[in-house]
C-alpha cells in the first residue's frame, strides 16, 4: 500500500498529481476554508505525511494521537504553528519552506514600506471614493523613502534580500539580530545596531524576526515609544512579536507616524479591527510570500521533503 498524505487546504491538482503515483493522496475539501479541529485529528492520526499551512494548530495533543505520522510539511517558512518539542519527542520530521519565497516575500516587504510612506493605499481610495477634485500641492503627500535609514529586525534570508533592495535606494541599513551577519555587513554595507539603538535610530523600523519565546511582543509600549515620532513601523513576520494595543496607542498618540502590517496578532482580522479605522496604517492579509510562482514552489519544496523522509531520507529543508 502506498503511504497516506493529507493536505489541509486544496491545493492545485496539476501540483499534486505527479506525487499520486506514489502517494495516497487525500486533501481537505476547501482552497479558503481551514481545516476544522475534528477532521485535523482523524487525518493526523492515521498519515504517514500532513502537508500543514501556517493557519494549523499542530500541537502537542493532536501529535499524541498520531500513530504512523513520520513528516509534517509546513508550507512557510515559519513554523510557530507546529510544537517542535512535541514532534520531536516522536521522532518526527518537521520542514518549511525557506529560500524559495526569499526574494517574493522581500518584494512584498519592500512595497508595503514603499506603500505606507507614500499612502497609495489611501489614494487609490480617495480616487475610488471620489474624492478628488482638485490637485494640490499636498495632496496625498507622504514622506521619502530614499536616502532615509532602514532598521531591519531579525537579519535572516529575507532580511537579508530587503538589504540590496534597500541599498538600491540609497538608505542607511540597520539591523538588530540575534547573531551578528558578518558577512553581510561586509557585502550589503549594514550596520549592526542594538535593538534600542535601532529603534531610536531608523525611520523606518521593519520586523522579520520568527515568532519565538523571545520574540513575542518585542514590540511593546516601551519599544515604540523608543522610536522617533516621524518613523514608520513595518511588519511582515508574524503578529504576535507585536503587542497591537501599544502599536494603536503609539499611532493615535503620534508616538509614530504610521505602520504597514501584513500580519496580525490574531488572523484573520475583520472589519472591525481598529487598526483598519487608521488612516496611516496600511494593512495586507498576510500574502508576504503570495505570488502563483513562489506558492507553487512552496507547494513542490513540501512534496519534495515528504517524498524524502518517507522513503527514508533527510528532508531538504529540515526544520527538526
Ligand atoms: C509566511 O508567513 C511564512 O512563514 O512563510
Ligand atoms: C526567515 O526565516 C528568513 O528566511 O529570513
């Protein structure tokens, strides 16, 4: 019998079909709709693979219960969803899907920025609402983004990319991370700054750190009050390394002059979020790595690292 996979979201069946030769393939029935909690656990108990999105809660109770489960394939490069230590008390494989949405997620990161400090959100509205009747000389006028200095907390890959890109606008490059990137401050010319000096320094002051015990609500009352009055925060990693009271209360109270947020501390977000009701404030729903191309190499890294350790090899890559 081949081994059984479950995918927890509908994923594109051209992606999915070449695997079905050596796989029992089964997937939740909905692209937009999670996975419900009760089917969750029927599927995990029996899979010898779980190809899980970032939305999956896979903790240490659903694992229990999973008796031939060797893989769970995350599709992101984050991981905070999955309980490491649970997986790894029964010795299964975890995987993401870094590298490959590198480039696309810094793209997106870059164009929030680029969006928040030069309000294309709120123009396109105010043209959509029409609004505009006549030009004027500040109409719409935001703030430069060239030549200004970029504080990027947490210097992985991505960050890493948002660098060069950064560099191409001519800013200032700093960065706060757990360990310092020699090499990058060698080759992209950034600067490593403490995250108190960052935060004072930068104009704009970007998260791309994981979501860890560390991380959680490193952007607190204290940190944004830290920040210059004329900055702009930026998030493209995860919600919760963000206390979003102290962000709203740091916007209203102009203790910063805006944010850009693709990500929330508790997604998904409706229409009655507070943030949204700001004007400086630009928020996505979390799309950072969202573009057909990097999805379906994200899909294919996933199949790619379950074909591996299913047929007894190492994932390519192995989060634990
Ligand atoms: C998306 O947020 C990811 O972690 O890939
Ligand atoms: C995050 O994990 C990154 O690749 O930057």
């Amino acid at each position: 019998v081949k081994p059984y996979l479950y995918v927890t979201r509908k994923l594109p069946e051209e992606i999915i079909r070449p695997f079905r030769r050596q796989f029992d393939i089964q997937m939740w029935l909905y692209e937009e709709k999670p996975i419900n909690r009760e089917a969750l656990e029927r599927e995990t108990k029996h899979a010898d693979a779980i190809l899980t999105m970032l939305s999956d809660q896979i903790d240490r109770s659903l694992l229990e219960q999973a008796e031939n489960l060797k893989i769970i394939a995350n599709l992101a490069v984050g991981y905070d969803n999955i309980d490491l230590s649970a997986a790894k008390d029964r010795g299964i494989t975890v995987s993401n899907t870094p590298d490959v949405l590198t480039e696309t997620t810094a793209d997106l990161t870059f164009a929030l920025l680029m969006a928040t400090a030069r309000r294309i959100v709120e123009a396109a509205r105010f043209i959509e609402q029409g609004s505009w009747n006549n030009w004027a000389p500040f109409l719409m006028a935001g703030k430069d983004v060239h030549h200004k200095t970029l504080g990027i907390v947490g210097m992985g890959r991505i960050g890493e990319a948002l660098a060069r890109r950064a560099r191409g606008f001519s800013m200032d490059v700093l960065y706060h991370n757990r360990s310092r990137h020699l090499q990058a401050e060698e080759s992209l010319g950034v600067h490593y700054a403490e995250f108190e000096s960052l935060l004072e320094q930068a104009d704009y002051v970007v998260c791309l750190a994981p979501l860890t015990e560390e991380t959680k609500h490193m952007f607190d009352k204290e940190a944004f009050s830290r920040m210059k009055k004329s900055a702009f925060f930026i998030n493209a990693s995860r919600g919760k390394n963000v206390d979003e009271k102290a962000l709203y209360h740091a916007l209203i109270n102009e203790e910063i002059a805006g944010a850009g947020l693709d990500v929330f501390e508790d997604e998904p977000i409706d229409s009655s979020h507070p943030l949204l009701a700001l004007q400086q404030v630009t928020c996505l729903p979390h799309i950072g790595s969202a573009t057909i191309e990097t999805r379906n190499r994200m899909i294919e890294l996933c199949l790619e690292n379950i074909a591996l350790v299913l047929s007894g090899k190492k994932a390519k890559t192995l989060v634990i």
